[in-house]
C-alpha cells in the first residue's frame, strides 16, 4: 500500500513500523530495527528485501536510504543484491557513488541481480524531466 502512495508516505513510515512492534517486549537481540534503513541489515532476509524494496518507493532524498542500499549490495544473499538495485533505480538519485556501485554488480555471479544492476543504471542515465 505504501507503494501505491509512494514518496508522501514517507513521513508515515516510523510510526508504521513503531505499531508494528510486538507490545511484550522481546529481548534486545530480536527487536526490530525501528527504521527501514536500519532494517536492512536484519539478520532475516525476507524484512531485509522488504526493507529494502519499501526504501525503494519512500526513502528518496534520505542519504541514510542510499546509504543502507548501497551497503545492501554486498549482501551475501542474491535477492536482497537485486532488490537493492532495484530501490536504488526506484530512488532516482544518479550519484556517483551509486553509479559505481550498480557498476560493480554488473559482474555480480547472480544472472538476476547482472540484469537488477543493468536495468538500474540505464534507469538513473536517462534525462530526468
């Protein structure tokens, strides 16, 4: 549903993910990150590439957006490597530390995240109206 809103649904984000801890209080090495930037480095890969799909569709003009699915392209795990390329294309920010990055995944030993990684720059090098 944020998706569909897209960046507006920014300011709503922390309070989403604040209403969707748990009410018991769980101990400190299983409690969720309280932002999705943080939350793509949990260590379960599915709130990984949910993290980072969702930063994708609210986290442009966020540095700490960039910076997390950046650092997610040398996640261990191909899916989370391809979503971040996809976020990143999403985000539309051609930076060039970005470009380099998408750059690298080009030779990424995954087919999906060579093809994330290509479809991704060729996104950020199209004129911007």
């Amino acid at each position: 549903a944020l998706a569909r809103v897209g960046p507006p649904a920014r300011v709503a984000v922390p309070d989403l993910v604040r209403a969707l801890e748990p009410r018991a209080p769980r101990p400190a090495r299983h409690r969720r990150p309280a932002g999705l930037s943080e939350a793509v480095g949990d260590p379960d890969l599915q709130v990984r590439a949910e993290a980072a799909r969702a930063l994708g569709w609210v986290g442009a003009g966020s540095p700490e957006a960039s910076s997390a699915l950046l650092a997610s392209l040398d996640d261990e795990e191909e899916l989370l490597r391809a979503m971040a390329c996809r976020a990143l294309a999403r985000l539309g920010q051609p930076a060039p530390a970005v470009l380099a990055a998408l750059e690298r995944r080009r030779d990424d030993p995954d087919p999906r995240v060579r093809g994330e990684a290509g479809r991704a720059l060729a996104s950020l090098s199209r004129p911007r109206s």
